[in-house]
C-alpha cells in the first residue's frame, strides 16, 4: 500500500474498543511515526490506543509528551491489563 493509503488507514480508523480520545491521540501519534505498512500502522493504533486508555483512566493528559514518556510506558507495560481474559485462552489438559 502506498503512504497515501496508509495515511489514509490511520485517519479512518474508528475501534469500538477504545475510547473517542484515545483513538484520537493513536491517529496522531501514529501518522506522525508514518509506518511503512497497513498491517504495521494497525498494530500502532492498537498500541497507541490501549496506552491511551489505560493513561486517560489514570487522570494522565493524552498528549505524547505525558504518555509516550518513557517511565509511562514502563508502568503500562508492568501493570496495564493484558487485552484479552486468561479463562479465554485457557486450555484444559487432556490427561
């Protein structure tokens, strides 16, 4: 996909799973990272938009100066809830 499209995919982009300003902040911050491909530009916004989230919900301003700051995205990565439930993935043993 060319970057017009790419640029294009980031700004369409709507999840259900996140909130208004959090999709807002992943959209900036990633078309400004300008990934070099849909799939890649998808994972960001994922990223971008769960940190987002989990910032937000914690009182932090969702702007990349606050939750793209390195200790923030230490504790989001420490403590943040994993994205999916671990009774989901969960496997019984055949024994």
């Amino acid at each position: 996909m060319d970057p017009a499209g790419i640029a294009a995919y980031i700004q369409r982009w709507q999840p259900s799973s996140v909130s208004g300003p959090a999709a807002c902040f992943a959209r900036a911050v990633v078309a400004d990272a300008r990934p070099a491909g849909r799939e890649r530009a998808k994972n960001l916004l994922w990223a971008a938009g769960r940190l987002a989230d989990w910032g937000t919900g914690l009182g932090l301003e969702p702007v990349p100066e606050v939750l793209l700051h390195p200790s923030v995205i230490e504790r989001f990565a420490a403590h943040a809830p994993p994205p999916w439930s671990a009774t989901k993935t969960a496997r019984p043993s055949r024994n």
